[in-house]
C-alpha cells in the first residue's frame, strides 16, 4: 500500500488566488449569458458565454486545472508544511492566518479535516 500512496500525485494545482479570479470570471459570464438570452440579445453569443463560463467554474469547484496538469505546474506551492493547494477549506483558513495542520503521515494535506483540527 505504501508504493500505491507513493506514486499517487498532489490532485489540487490550483492556488487560492487563481480560484478566485476563475469563480469571479465564470460567474461573469454566467451572468452575461443568462441576462442576454433573458434579454432576447444576440442568442447565439449568449449560449456560448454560459457554455464558457463552466470551465472556469468546474476547475475553482475541483480545484485542479487538466492544462496545468499536463503542464505540470500549478499556482500554489506546498511550502512551509501547509497544502496551498488544498481544499477551498483549508485554503481559506490558510489565508485567513489559522494556519491549519496537515493530516498526520502527510507532508501536505489535501482533505477536508486539515481545515477542522
């Protein structure tokens, strides 16, 4: 079990910031859509801002990017023994100055219950 765990990545790549800026700029375009189609404006446009504004939404909802998986980069790093690429949480109590604690055996914590110690 110990080898399976090993190889198995950090899932999250996305940082606290870069969510943000994704939810704000989805959420834009959600509603740029649904206030034209609402409007009777330009149909076409409209359908297409609401079909790309789930991108940025599923990726701040996930909070892993499959561009920047393959990339291999992500806008958080796991320095300092915090996961800055954790869960929206734990990334909030991170920000917020709690400075949560990983889950025992882990360098970084990557669960919802790093947030609630």
């Amino acid at each position: 079990m110990e080898r399976i765990k090993g190889n198995i990545p950090v899932v999250q790549n996305i940082g606290l910031a870069d969510r943000l800026f994704r939810f704000y700029g989805g959420g834009a375009l959600l509603a740029w859509g649904a206030l034209s189609l609402a409007m009777g404006n330009t149909p076409i446009l409209a359908t297409l801002a609401i079909l790309l504004s789930v991108y940025p939404l599923m990726t701040t909802v996930m909070g892993w990017d499959p561009f920047y998986q393959l990339l291999g980069t992500r806008t958080c790093s796991l320095e300092g023994g915090r996961n800055q690429c954790g869960t929206l949480p734990y990334e909030m109590d991170a920000a917020i100055g709690r400075n949560p604690k990983p889950d025992r055996g882990y360098d970084y914590d990557h669960s919802l219950t790093g947030s609630h110690h």
